[in-house]
C-alpha cells in the first residue's frame, strides 16, 4: 500500500500546480520570428497551435539540431521544423502521469489541453521540479554528496 504522500502526488492535478506562461505561435511564424519570441520570453519551447489546437511544438532542440550551421533559410515556416502532433495532457491530469510522460519521453515541455483538445497552457519540467521540491522538501534538500566523489583538486584560493 502506497504513502498517504504518494497517494496525494498521484492524486494532485496539472492544473493545480502550473504557471501560467505560455508561448505559442501558428505554423506560419518564420524560423527567425519564433527564435526571437524564445529569446524575448527566455523560452526554450513555442506550441504551434492553429485554431486553439495545437499542431506541434517548436523546441530549442530544433533549431540546434534541424536549422543551425545548416543551409536554412530563416524565413521558413516552423511548422518546416517543429514536432509534428504532440502528446498532450489536460489540467485535470496528474502530476505523476506527467511525470511518467516526461520521463518515457524526454519532454522538457508538455501542452495543455481541455476537454474539447483546445490549448490552454503548458508544463515544463521545471515547473514539476519545483513543485517536487516543495513537495518533498526534507528529501530533496538533505540528499547528501556522493560518497565517492574525489575532488579533482583543491577548493579555495
């Protein structure tokens, strides 16, 4: 039988715990348009969203792995680039099924949907960080150092 602790993790919701902070932009946004919007809201995600539906997510990993020190225009649509149909999640979701989504996945960012699959938010992983510390503060907070950590060389001046 599981901790009235884990029990209340896996019962807590998405909805309960999220910032408010979303950054979208349609498919039609240009490559150098959707990286300023990054830079300006220092983000490292945009859901690509057309008609309250998200469509993709356009993440720093693609710019740094489909577009940098490549022959890309930076006019390009992002929907050229982006994450096509991602897995989403609603506000009334746990906060264990995100984990479990983002763990399986390697998602920094998951979108938002309500009951009729129309965007209204996202979470990031930090966002779940934060919550988790708060959550387990003793835990998190007193883990100790590795045993086995050796310095490389001397702390101090």
């Amino acid at each position: 039988m599981s901790s009235p602790s884990e029990r209340r993790l896996k019962d807590k919701k998405i909805g309960e715990i999220i910032n408010p902070r979303l950054i979208q932009a349609p498919p039609t946004t240009s490559i150098e348009r959707a990286v300023e919007m990054m830079r300006e809201n220092k983000s490292a995600y945009i859901v690509v969203s057309e008609k309250k539906r998200v469509v993709g997510m356009f993440t720093e990993s693609d710019v740094a792995q489909k577009i940098i020190n490549k022959d890309v225009v930076w006019t390009r649509p992002i929907s050229d680039f982006m994450s096509d149909d991602p897995l989403v999640l609603r506000q009334d979701d746990t906060v264990g099924r995100a984990v479990d989504l983002m763990a399986e996945h390697d998602f920094y960012h998951i979108p938002l949907v309500n009951e009729k699959q129309q965007l209204v938010n996202v979470l990031s992983v930090r966002t779940l960080v934060r919550f988790l510390a708060e959550f387990y503060p003793g835990e998190v907070y007193n883990i100790p150092p590795n045993p086995h950590q050796i310095a490389s060389q001397r702390e101090g001046g």
